[in-house]
C-alpha cells in the first residue's frame, strides 16, 4: 500500500522531471523524427536512377534499344555518354557514374546475324551495396534484352539461329529459361519499407538504455540518490520508479513512430498490432535492463554515455538493421543470435510485412523474453548491490 | 522484531570500522547518543565524519563493528532505521528542478505522511523555511540558506526520532547559518535526536557533546566545556606591536608548544608545568613580561591539542 504510494510518487517526480528539462525533450521528441526522417529518406539502398555512362562504339539502332531497355524501367539513367576510354574512366573516378556500360562495334552485326557477342559492364564497386544491386539489375536487364532480340532476330529469319547475349562473367543465363523475379512481401523492393518499422527497434532500445541509465547515474552525481536511499524507498520499488516512466515513453514513441510510418510513409501493416505490443513491451524490459546494468557501472553522465556507445554500436551493427545478418561470417551471426535487437526486428519486420503472428514468430518470442527476463534479473541484483 | 528500549541511547556505535582498501577511514569508533541530545562530529575534512554517518544511514555497509540507531541494529535492520530517521546530506540533495511543493510532496510520498498529516507538515515546513510565498518556484532559484532549510524540514516530515546533518551548513552565510541552529535546538527540544557534523568551530560550541574525530579515530568525547577544561596547557595571549617577528622564535622556544597568530596576537601555548616561567619565556624571546595574559582556550586549539597528544597530525 505505501509501497504502491512510494512507486507513484516517485513516476510522477520523473515524469516531471523528463518534461521539464528541455534537453531530455529534445531527445524524447526529436530523435524519433529524425530517425524516421534519415531511414524513411535519406538510407537509399534502392537502385532508381543510377547513373551510367554509356560508351557506344556501335551507334545503332540495335545499341540504342539496348541503352533504352536499361533506362526505360527507371532505374539507371544516362549520366554522359563518350567513345573515348578516357571519358568513361573519368566518369567513374568522379562518381558521375556509378556504372559504365560499353558496346562494341559491330555490336549490330552480331546480333543480326544471330553471332553470340558480348557487352562490358562496369561498375563502382566503392558503394558495394548499390553497385551490387545496380549491377544485378542490370544483367538482368541486358539478358532480357539478349533473349527478346534473339527471339525476334530467329522468328524474322525463319530459321533457328542461336542469337545470345552474353557478358564476361555472365554467361549462365541461357537464352531457353525465361527468369521473372518477383519479390514478396515488399513487391517494389524499397528499402524505406524495410527501414520504417526498423526505426521502431532502435528508437525503443536507444530510449529505454539512454534515459534509465541517465536518469540513475544523474541522480548520483547530483547526491540526490542518497536522499532516496535513506528514505523507506527499498530497491525494486526505486527500479520501478525508475523504469516505468521510461517504459510509457518509449511505448509512446513506438506507437508515434508506427503511426508516422503508416501515414506519411505508406509503409504497409499487415499483422496484428497486438503482436507488435507484446513484442515491443518485451523488448523494452531488455532495454531497461541494459540501461539499470549500465548505471551500476558508471557514476557520470559521461561515462554512462561512453558505455551506452559500447553497447549501442555492435546492437546496431549486429542486428540485422542496416546490414542482413545472413550474410555474416559464421562467428559474427551466432554472435548476433545475443542480440535483442536482432529478435525485435525480425518480430517488427516479419509483423509489419509479412502479417505474422505468435505461431510464426515464437521463438524470436521465446528468445526475446528469456533475455529480457535473465537481463532484468541480474539487472536488479546488480542494481540492488550498487545501491548498499 | 527485537527492538531494545534502551531508555535514553537512539544512537549506540561500537567498534564501527569501515575501509576502503588499504585505507581506513574509519577506525574503531564507539560511541552513544542520547536520546533529544545533539550530538557534534567536529574534525577536518577526511576525518571519517562522512563515513560514519553513512553507515548509520545504511548507504554504506560497516567493514566490522556494529551499532544501533533508534534501537535497530546496524546494518542488518536498516530498512527500519530508514523510516525513523530523517538526512541531509552536506550537498544541497533535493531537485533543483521541481518546485517547493513538488520536493515536499515527493518527500512526504516516501515516508508515508498522507493526507491530514501531509497537509500540516507541509505547512510546518514551510513556515519554518519561510517558503510560504514561494511554494510553486522552482527550488533551485532559491538562496542557499532557503534551500537547506527546506532539505531540513524534507527530513523531518515523518518526524524522525533521529535527524543526521552532514556538514548542513557549509556555503551558507553566517546569519542563516544562526537561523539553521536555532532550527535544530527546537527540534531537540522537542525530543529529536541530532547527530550533526561540522567544521565550524562555533556550530560545535552549541553541541550538548561533541566527539573529536581526526583519521578515522575518535580522539576525543565530552561537552565543549569539559573538552575545554580538560586541556592540559594553557594558552597565553601575547599582545605586541611585533607579532608577526616574535612567533616564530616563540614557536621555537621549548617551553612553548605552540605559537600561532591570532589577528594581531599570537596565541601560545606553553607546555603544561612550565605556566610559571611564562614571563621568563617572554623576556628571552625579547618581549615584555606582562605581554602575555592567560585566555580559555577555542575549541580548535582543544582539537589540536587532542591530537597532539595522540600523537598524530591533523588530516586536511
């Protein structure tokens, strides 16, 4: 009963307290918009007009259908077109193009005649990710191009002739197999998609760690945690106290930031917004812990910072959020199976895109509460030592 | 529960030792507080003051030794000590950004003072604050003086039976300081037990007792008048126009134990047993023999003069 009076007291001094200092609103308010800013349209991995330099040594109207098939889907864009080697050499150094593509003559001929001929790709490779895409779409379309040609090249002869495109390093796809790529869940393959419900997972986890271990170790240096501490205030209900506040906001800004994603940036929600709750709530108990178990180590601000930026980098990078975790080294993705952050997101993504639900998604359920549960436990045993 | 009625004792402490590493800060203290007394910890910065008051409070855990406050034992009855007890800490330790009310709401929110009870010692506490005018400003706009009369009042809400004060005081001008004290003699008039620390000199003076504390030892314990009467040399107050040329020689002299300027005088104490030849130590340190007048000595030469004889030298 005066437990419960404790509790309250205490969440609405820190409730207080967070919305009177215009620092901490800054971060509480600022830092989702500019997340969903930066990952709904500044993080591009999409391929959409990128820039290619065309080096035509045919000049034909065969080339030139080959240059259009390329851009007419809108994802490359003619950035400069020369003969010279020098020109497309310079465009590449630059950065005017991200992709070189050059046809050599007779080019037309070859195709004709149904000759097997063979154009140059080259591409950027210093933005792997684009440069992979782009080089990926490309192919692609080039053969598509190859086949269609060479189909109408042997249906206006009459008579079979073996027309096929191939490039260096390309020559797997046989001119019989007609490939249609159709990608689920995300049709149009854009990352903003893929980033927006992402968004969620680090705003939730950033919140929870950065303002339970602010909210603790400020208070030790300002020497108002010993005025709580002689006080009938026992340890939990100090935890509480100081994690509940923090656990309403970050749901707050979970709810902000999946609604912002809906409406301003169309990003789909398929599944049940229920499973989203459940997940979130579970995950911001790992977060919390992370935050309790950081301010047992730090008795400055600053050094509670420095150890949210040990935390916080390898979470990121480990989690699947900006780079896929399949495709890590072994060692690397087991490592990543630790990682709360990985659980969550694949529970937001797989919720948001593909509709899942409990059934699907049990075990990153199951993991994700094993690790908030074991985070909180020793959270609180760290906690309650710290404090005596 | 097995809370002892000791009839008078609210703070008992035996053998309480505490270190950190290889240092000890504080070292074999015993002592006893009686119940409405206030209780003084004069020593210099570093002396254990700190140390040992958190122990008491339960924020910091006893090396060895034991002690009891309010009749529970320290450390292991704690969590009921802390219901009884009322701490301020040398910082100022309430939020400087909620406003009067606010800290005074939250305080009493701890300690389990609601409703009508609430609302009289809100009042209580800030009439006694002078804070009635300003409950809804912001308490880090206050003065100092305000600030600590607030803390107090925020650690007597519950109307602890016992009250530890950390150096209360420091950073505040001599006249709220004056105000602060006539606070706590009300308060332990009323039956409160205080256990103050200080290094102010004239806040030990208003002590019922006062213990001496210097490295972690407690040197000395009694009233300041007892303290002061038990000193065994005698301080002699030198008036000449050289002072500042004559100290140093007196400070050489053997018979002279010490020698140090006062303002203008130079304050001498001579050993004890050698009062006699005070005008002969005068003449041979080339000043007049009537120069010197016997004075009371402060609760400072007191102190040094304690741990001379404990044969130490002073922290800080």
């Amino acid at each position: 009963m005066s437990g419960r009076i404790r509790i309250s007291r205490l969440v609405r001094k820190e409730l207080r307290q967070i919305f009177r200092d215009p620092r901490t609103k800054r971060i509480i308010f600022a830092s989702p918009v500019i997340q969903l800013l930066a990952f709904g349209y500044a993080v591009n991995t999409d391929v959409r007009g990128t820039a290619t330099f065309v080096q035509d040594h045919d000049r034909t109207a065969e080339s030139r259908s080959l240059v259009e098939s390329l851009t007419a889907a809108g994802y490359f864009r003619v950035a400069g077109a020369s003969t010279r080697d020098r020109d497309l050499t310079e465009a590449l150094d630059h950065g005017r193009a991200v992709i070189g593509l050059v046809i050599p003559a007779g080019f037309a001929r070859d195709v004709q005649s149904g000759r097997p001929t063979s154009v140059q790709l080259l591409v950027d490779g210093t933005n792997s990710n684009t440069g992979t895409v782009a080089q990926g779409y490309a192919s692609r379309t080039i053969a598509q191009w190859g086949v269609a040609r060479g189909r109408e090249v042997r249906a206006a002869a009459g008579a079979p002739v073996g027309a096929s495109l191939t490039m260096p390093g390309d020559a797997s796809l046989p001119g019989g197999v007609d490939l249609r790529v159709r990608a689920w869940f995300n049709p149009d393959l854009v990352s903003r998609v893929y980033n927006v419900p992402a968004v969620i997972g680090l705003i939730v986890l950033l919140m929870s760690m950065l303002l339970t271990s602010l909210g603790v170790v400020r208070e030790r240096e300002m020497g108002t945690l010993d005025q709580l501490l002689v006080s009938p205030l026992s340890a939990g209900e100090l935890m509480l106290g100081k994690t509940l506040p923090v656990a309403g906001i970050a749901m707050a800004q979970l709810t902000l930031v999946t609604v912002v994603g809906l409406l301003w940036f169309q990003v789909p929600f398929r599944g049940d917004p229920v499973v989203l709750l459940a997940a979130a709530g579970v995950f911001i108990l790992a977060g919390l812990s992370m935050g309790l178990i950081i301010s047992t180590i730090s008795s400055t601000q600053q050094e509670a910072f420095l150890g949210m930026f040990l935390v916080v980098f390898p979470v990121i990078i480990l989690s699947g959020f900006l780079y896929p975790v399949d495709t890590m080294p072994y060692l690397f993705e087991r490592l990543s199976l630790a990682n709360p952050l990985r659980h969550f997101l694949e529970i937001v993504r797989a919720v948001f895109l593909k509709g899942a639900g409990f059934t699907d998604l049990w075990v990153q359920f199951a993991t994700l509460t094993g690790m908030a549960a074991a985070g909180l436990l020793y959270a609180t045993r760290r906690f309650a030592r710290s404090m005596v | 529960m097995n809370r002892q009625e000791l009839p008078g004792a609210s703070i008992e402490v035996q053998d309480l030792t505490r270190r950190f590493g290889d240092f000890t800060a504080v070292d074999r203290v015993s002592f006893q507080v009686e119940e409405g007394e206030i209780f003084g910890f004069l020593g210099p910065n570093g002396a254990g003051k700190t140390t040992t008051i958190k122990m008491l409070t339960g924020l910091l855990r006893p090396t060895s030794g034991h002690g009891r406050v309010a009749g529970f034992r320290v450390p292991e009855e704690s969590a009921l000590i802390r219901s009884r007890i009322g701490y301020m800490s040398q910082r100022f330790s309430l939020y400087d950004d909620l406003t009067v009310d606010e800290n005074i709401e939250l305080f009493g929110g701890l300690y389990g003072v609601t409703g009508d009870r609430f609302d009289e010692r809100r009042a209580w506490t800030l009439s006694m604050a002078r804070l009635s005018d300003a409950a809804d400003r912001p308490t880090g706009e206050l003065p100092l003086g305000f600030k600590q009369r607030l803390a107090l009042g925020c650690s007597m809400l519950h109307e602890p039976e016992v009250l530890f004060l950390d150096e209360p005081t420091s950073g505040v001008d001599p006249r709220a300081r004056r105000r602060f004290w006539d606070l706590i003699h009300k308060l332990a008039e009323a039956g409160t037990t205080i256990l103050v620390s200080t290094h102010y000199m004239e806040e030990a003076e208003s002590c019922d007792r006062i213990a001496l504390l210097n490295r972690g030892r407690l040197i000395a314990i009694d009233t300041p008048r007892n303290l002061r009467q038990a000193m065994p040399e005698t301080i002699y107050r030198v008036r000449t126009p050289h002072a500042v040329a004559a100290v140093g020689r007196l400070a050489r002299d053997p018979a002279v134990v010490d020698a140090a300027l006062f303002g203008r005088d130079i304050h001498a104490v001579i050993e004890p047993g050698a009062e006699s030849e005070v005008g002969e130590v005068l003449r041979r340190n080339g000043l007049p023999a009537e120069a010197a007048s016997p004075i009371s000595p402060s609760l400072e030469d007191v102190f040094v003069s304690c741990v001379r004889r404990a044969g130490g030298a002073v922290v800080g």
